[in-house]
C-alpha cells in the first residue's frame, strides 16, 4: 500500500504543478504586459508636457527679440551720434 499511496501523492503533485504552473506564468504575462503599457503611458504624458511648452517658448523668443532689437537700435543711434560729436557729455 505504500506504493501505491506514493503513486497517489505523486500523481496529486504532478496535477497540482501542472495547474498552477500556467497560472503563474499568466500573471507573470500579464504582468509584463501592464508594465509596458506604463512604460509608454509615462512617455506619452513627457512628450505631451514638452509640445505644451514649445508656444510659450516661442512667445518668449519673440518677446526677448523684441527687446533685443530695440537695445541694439538705440545702441546704434547712440554710437553715430557719438561718432559725429552730436551727444552731450552728461549723455555720453
């Protein structure tokens, strides 16, 4: 009898393993799975955040440039008028 309750835990071991086995490496799947769709879904919500800055850095360019050009058109009012002795000392 002890042959045959050996058979029996082994073939209950072997029902078990077999039934268990695939579960696991489902989950395991489908966790993997999960996983990746995080992975894109976090790369998604970066790049998203980097198109919506990209107009409010235009809009800054664009204001800067503004100024830039008004700074050097004084600037090179300022240098001819030097060049030709036509500002005053307190000005200069």
């Amino acid at each position: 009898m002890e042959m045959a309750q050996l058979g029996v835990y082994l073939f209950g071991a072997a029902f078990v393993v077999a039934v268990i086995v695939p579960i696991v490496i489902y989950n395991s799947l489908i966790n993997k799975k999960n996983q990746v769709e995080n992975a894109f879904g976090g790369m998604d919500v970066q790049l998203k955040k980097r198109y919506d800055l990209i107009p409010g850095l235009v809009e800054s360019v664009k204001q800067y440039m503004k100024h830039e050009s008004s700074v050097l058109d004084k600037l090179t009012q300022l240098r001819a008028q030097a060049l030709q002795g036509g500002l005053l000392l307190k000005t200069r």
